[in-house]
C-alpha cells in the first residue's frame, strides 16, 4: 500500500473542541478515501486555529512539507481542497510548487490531483482559486451581517469588545453594570477639578491611557459611537504566532459609514456634563508640551546618565528649575543622591567630553585598558563567531529580498521574515559592539577622530545629541562627581572609528 500524511485542518479552536464534530468528520472522510485507493496513513498531522491563508506560518505544514520530501510519501491526504489552503495572495501558491517538487499526490474524495500533470497543474490551480474565493466570500457575508446588527444597535461581536462598566443581553439590551458607578464618580471629579487621568484611573481600576479612552466614550450619555472597522483586505490580516487566528488591522470609517446610534435611554450622565469634559480635555491635550509647535528640548544628556550610587537612571525633572535626578530617589525613594541642577551638570559634563575626551593621555589609557582584557579573554573567538553569524544572517537577508523580487513571496510575508532577521542581526551586532575590539587600532587615528570634541561645550543641543547617540556613552554620576564616563567600544575600531573628514559612524 502507498504511504500518504494525512491533513486535517480546523480555522478556529472551537472547532476543535471535543463537543464539535468537525475534525471527527475529516478523519473518517479521509479514511475512506485511503480505502479507495489503497493507501496508508503513514502520520496524521492536525491543524487548529489556523486560517487557510495562514497555513504557511504553521509549524505542522512545514513539517508536513519536510515529510513530504521523503521518498516513502506517495501523497497527502484531506478532505476538501480549502483543508490544505484558501490563498488570500500569489505567494500562498508556493505550497502548490512544493507538491511539484516533491511529486507528491494530493488525494480527495473525488480523486487525486498530480500537479506535476498538466491537467492536475490547471487543476490544482482553479480548486485553489475557487478556496480562495470562497473564503472571501464567507468573510463578505459575515461582514454584512454583522454591519446590520451593529446598525440595530445590537452586539455584532462577543462581549470582549464592550466598553469598561458595560455590559449586554440579547433582550436587553446594553446597559451599565454596578461599577459604571465608580465612572460617574471620575466624571464628577474630573468637574471638580481633579484632572490627572492617574488618580482617576485609580478609582476606576484602570490604566491611565484606559482613563481617558473612558472618557472619550460617548457611551456613557447613551450612545455607541463606531468610527473604526477591521481591514478585511489582504494587508489588512496578520497572522498570531505560529500563524495561528488574530485579529486584523483597525482602520478609520469613511465618513458615511461611521455608526452613532442610541443604545441606552438613560445616560450614565447629562449631555452637558459629558460635552464640558471634552473640551477640557481638547484644552489639556492643546496646551501639553508635546502639542507644543515650538517647545524647546532643554536636557542634553538624558538617557545617557546613570547614578553611580544605585545603579538606577537619571531622569529628568522639574521644580521651579531644571533637574536631573535619580530613579531611585525620586520614584522608589531607595536612594540618596541630590537632585542636580541642569546647567550645573551639563556645565561639568561639557567640560568632560571637549577635555577628557580629547586628551591622548586619556585615550591611552582606554587603548591599554581594552588591550589587557583582550589578552585575557577569549574574545576574539567570540569575535569570529559573531562576525560569522552576522555575515550569514546578511545573506539570508538579500536571499530573501531576491525571493520578494522573483514574486515567490508576498511583500506581508517579506516585511515578516525580514523584521526576525533584523531582529537578529540587530542583537548580535549589540553583542558585538560590547566585544572587546581589534587590538591594531591606532591612537593616532583616535586622538584625530575625537578632535572636533574640543570645541563640544559652543556646540547646540541638537549637535550634542547627535554625537551622543553615535558614541552611546554611559555616564555614571551623583551629587555632580562623575564616577565614570564608558564610551561605545565600536569607536575604538580601525574599521568604523573614523571613515571620512568630518565624518562620523552611524549610531548603534
């Protein structure tokens, strides 16, 4: 008898359950079809929670595929052709060409398919194209249907997508459960005077940001406003881990499609409470700093200093004038260091980097400190590897841009395979850059690289940054004495330290 893999493939977890006939259903179908032909089952493979445009991201299909190159498989065998794919684009066809190439059979009920044929070729092609088609309808109609419930004033969705102290019953209708009581109480306050979305959210039970999307909801006078809607396009999908069900992108309604009808009788408050709301928090929002056209950035260093006392960040604060002060002092009061003026310190750190910095003594010593611990590490086979996994995750990378540009894959699936190889070589170029460098580099090439640093305290904030952020120093201070100043070990490198005049290397 012929050795096939048997697929049986469910789209959501409920379907799955063992109150649900579906896979039951698949496995004796297929069992038939096995009778029919003369084959074997070799290994059954079941899918659940999986689109049928999602089928490539599973771990089970790319084992059935790995299966599928051994010469023991004759085929594959399922139920209904939309068990194996429903394609939403062209690069879901490549599943097709793995059957090519593995000249394996595809058997349903009503027969094999042998892509390999051209007759199964033209075939295969048209049953994939109607599963693709079908499954755009079925998302059509259950669109349609759930548009002209929400139209009703009805719950299209489960009762996941209720706002906070909301409920629904089918009959009922919406109404407000007991703890909507403790949003009539922020409202009031928020009236008062008392407008800091933390402390509300606090009496609610909720994150800040979740305070004031509360408050925006004009479900609390009555009304379910539905101004967004799900993508139901193709770039509109992605896929959950594994390529398991997720939801879809959220979109803005055109203007005739956006709903606003009256769920509740009874609002939880006036109109008039609710509209004054808005406006002060159009008020606040207008008047926040980051709202602010022409707000001025005054800190230089933030995000580069760190208190030598507690290991903690330095954060920026202000009481009635610039600060930089500890994390540990100023959020968790576990530490003693001294709140430290703004121009005081970038004053004292300004004078750092356009002396220190420049200074051949100084680079000396970093040269001979970096050169010691080369000898007594193993960092140069570190070194080699590293190099070597981020040459090869460079190729990889252009293998897939060609892959992309021979029409193999999707541009969804490109942006997802390149974002993990990013991903990676991100972090090993991070692991890299705090590797002990190259012993023969030259101090001399250091001394000319760092030279424009002498002029560092005249420069703008803005041309401070930059170079911040190319160099990422860790700068480790409290009470105004700067402990330690530690400077990105990519700059001490032959290769990248110093590439043209005037010229710098791009930030980490």
């Amino acid at each position: 008898m012929k050795k096939v893999l048997e697929l049986i493939r469910v789209s959501t977890e409920a379907q799955a359950a063992n109150d649900r006939a579906s896979i039951p259903a698949q496995r004796a179908v297929n069992r038939r079809t096995c009778a029919q032909y003369g084959l074997e089952i070799a290994k059954s493979i079941e899918i659940s929670d999986v689109s049928g445009a999602s089928v490539l991201l599973a771990p089970e299909i790319q084992q059935l595929l790995a299966l599928m190159q051994s010469p023991a498989i004759h085929g594959v065998v399922t139920r209904e052709f939309s068990r194996l794919m429903r394609p939403e684009n062209f690069a879901d066809y490549t599943l097709l060409q793995a059957f090519v190439e593995s000249k394996t059979i595809l058997y349903l009920p009503e027969g094999p398919i042998d892509f390999t044929s051209k007759t199964g070729r033209l075939m295969g092609t048209i049953r994939a194209a109607i599963a693709g088609l079908e499954r755009t309808e079925i998302l059509e109609r259950i669109w349609t249907a759930k548009e002209e419930k929400r139209r009703r004033g009805e719950l299209a969705q489960s009762k996941i997508v209720l706002p906070w102290g909301v409920g629904y019953e089918k009959g009922r209708g919406f109404y407000y459960k007991p703890e909507a009581e403790r949003v009539r109480e922020a409202f009031r306050r928020f009236l008062a005077g008392d407008q800091s979305y933390v402390e509300l959210a606090k009496l609610v039970g909720v994150t800040p940001r979740g305070m004031h999307l509360i408050l925006r909801n004009p479900i609390w006078i009555g009304w379910r406003l539905i101004d967004k809607k799900r993508d139901t396009s193709a770039a509109g999908r992605y896929a959950g881990v594994n390529g398991r069900q997720a939801d879809r992108r959220k979109v803005a309604r055109a203007p005739e499609d956006v709903i606003r009808i009256k769920v509740i009788a009874d609002g939880l408050i006036s109109e008039e409470e609710f509209q004054s709301v808005q406006r002060i928090m159009d008020l606040k929002q207008s008047k926040h700093w980051r709202s602010r056209s022409g707000y001025e950035h005054r800190f230089t260093y933030q995000g580069f200093l760190t208190c030598s006392r507690c290991g903690e960040p330095i954060y920026t604060a202000f009481a009635r004038r610039d600060y930089y002060a500890c994390k540990g002092r100023r959020s968790t009061h576990t530490c003693t260091a001294m709140y430290m003026g703004r121009e005081r310190l970038e004053a004292l750190l300004d004078v750092l980097f356009a002396e220190r910095v420049t200074d051949a003594g100084f680079l000396e010593q970093c040269v001979e400190v970096m050169r010691r611990r080369a000898e007594q590490s193993d960092a140069d086979l570190r070194i080699q590897r590293l190099t070597s996994q981020i040459k090869a995750l460079r190729e990889k990378r252009g293998r897939v841009i060609e892959t992309y540009l021979e029409g193999v894959i999707s541009r969804e699936d490109r942006d997802r395979i390149l974002s993990t190889i990013d991903r990676e070589l991100k972090a090993d170029q991070d692991i890299l850059m705090h590797e002990t460098p190259d012993k023969s580099f030259n101090v001399a090439d250091l001394i000319e690289a760092f030279a424009p640093l002498a002029d560092f305290a005249c420069w703008t904030r803005d041309q401070k940054r930059s170079v911040l952020t190319a160099i990422t120093p860790d700068i480790r201070c409290a009470d105004y004495k700067i402990e330690s100043l530690g400077i990105n070990p990519a700059i001490f490198s032959s290769e990248n330290s110093h590439r043209d005049t005037g010229s710098w290397p791009p930030p980490a």
